[in-house]
C-alpha cells in the first residue's frame, strides 16, 4: 500500500518548490520515515527533511427536502518534504 496519495498543487505550495520543498498529501496514519523512504525511491531524490500536518475535516451541512444532515469532510494527513539541493520532483514529467 502507498503512503502517497498525491501531490499537493495549489498556488501556495507552488511556491514552496522554489525553496526545495513539496507538499503532498500521505495517508493519516503514514509516518516521517515510511514518507521519506517512498519519496527518494519514488522520485530518486534525497530528502534532507519532513514536516507532517494533521488537519481535521470541516463540518458541512446540506439542507434536503427532509431537513438538514450535517456531515464531515474526511480528516487528513499532509507533508512538506524537503530535498537536497540540486534535487528537483517534477509532478508534470509524466503529461
């Protein structure tokens, strides 16, 4: 099973690439060393470093004919990884 779900690409992790950093989204119970090992086997990078984020779903409510169900957006897991210099993960290779 792969730590990795995706690659985060928003304007604000964009930015991050410029630094050596890249944000992807990993599954919630995926730790720091599982994370590393995947990314510089995955990409043939070598990670220097890793900060994980936890977050929590928001609440949403829907109003149906019924009344309103409320419900969960699923909780989440992401990482920023940072690589060595030198080092770049193109998320667009495979286009």
């Amino acid at each position: 099973m792969s730590t990795l779900k995706k690659p985060i690409v928003t304007e604000k992790a964009t930015a991050l690439n410029e630094k050596g950093q890249y944000a992807f989204e990993v599954e919630r119970t995926a730790n720091k060393v599982q994370i590393k090992k995947e990314i510089e086997q995955m990409y043939g990078v070598t990670v220097t470093g890793i900060s994980t984020i936890r977050t929590n779903g928001k609440m949403k409510s829907k109003f149906q004919k019924g009344g309103a169900v409320s419900g969960r957006r699923p909780h989440g897991k992401k990482a920023i990884v940072t690589v060595k210099e030198g080092d770049i993960i193109d998320f667009y290779s495979g286009i």
